[in-house]
C-alpha cells in the first residue's frame, strides 16, 4: 500500500513538473532597428530620403537668398523712399519671410510623410521575418532589445542571424 502512495505522488510530481516546463514560454530576442538598418531596402529609402532633403533644401535655400537680397535692397533704399512705401516694402518683406516658414514646413511634412511611405513596408518585411523564425523554432514571444526599448537583460536566443537568413542577407 506504501509503495502505491509512493507511486502516485511521484506520479503526480511528474505530472505537475512537467505541466509547469509546458507552462514556461519560449523567449527570444532581436534589435529591430538594428535589423531594419541592415536591410538593403533601408539603405536604398535612405539614399532617396537624402536626394528628396536635398531638394526641398535647395529649394528653401533660393527663397531665402532671395527674400535677403531683397530686404538687403529695401533696407539701402529706405532713405530715399516715403514712410508710405516704406511700410508697404515692410509687410511685403514679412509676407515673404512667412512664406518661407510656411514652405518649410510643408517641406519637413512632404519628408516626414515620404520617410513613412519607404519604411513603413520595410518595417513589416521585418516583423513579418521575425513572426515566422519565431513561429518556425517554437518561441512565444520575441523581444526587441533596440537601444531603449526598456529590455536591460537578454540572456535567451537572439534571432538576428535566423532572420538575416530568411529576409536573404
């Protein structure tokens, strides 16, 4: 009678010990910007976001020279003129100097919504790379250890290579 007891606590042990180790979850980690950095879609959005910079810099760049010439030149002309001109050169010159803080504006809106449109499929590429590594090696949940995501300590898998491996680099 003693060795059944025996037997079924230490069936009952077995059991609960190995429904906790199936309890416990898989976890992984990876630095997704680190990833998305290294993607070679990522550096050719890069390369266009620059050229687009570079235009819309160019751009505001001629305006302004331009509104300074032009305030330069009114301000040298200002003893010769009325107050009435003067005044009217004024708002002209402030008019312009609005336009120039409303074009850039537009100008960071027009980069910050193309930045979106290039990384935004980047950025699923990768989440979608990582879903399926994690999937394929049995992890629950993948951590991202990117500089300030709040993960301090990472001692389990990290998928960096596996992933590199499915997106083809």
């Amino acid at each position: 009678m003693k060795q059944i007891k025996t037997f079924v606590i230490a069936f009952i042990f077995i059991v609960g010990a190995a429904g906790f180790v199936n309890a416990q979850s898989k976890v992984a980690h990876i630095n997704v910007q680190g990833l998305v950095n290294d993607m070679p879609e990522t550096k050719a959005a890069q390369a266009e976001l620059k050229k687009l910079e570079q235009s819309l810099r160019a751009e505001l760049e001629g305006s302004t020279k331009e509104y300074e010439s032009k305030a330069q030149q009114y301000r040298n002309e200002a003893q010769t003129k009325t107050d009435e001109e003067n005044a009217k050169r004024a708002q002209e010159i402030q008019k312009i100097g609005l336009s120039i803080q409303q074009a850039e504006q537009a100008a960071g809106q027009e980069l910050q919504k193309k930045q979106l449109s290039l990384l935004e499929p980047i950025f699923n590429r990768a989440k979608e790379a990582i879903q399926k590594v994690a999937k394929a090696q049995g992890f629950d949940y993948v951590l991202d250890v990117s500089q300030g995501s709040g993960v301090i300590v990472f001692e389990g898998k990290d998928l960096m290579a596996d992933v590199k491996k499915e997106l083809g680099f």
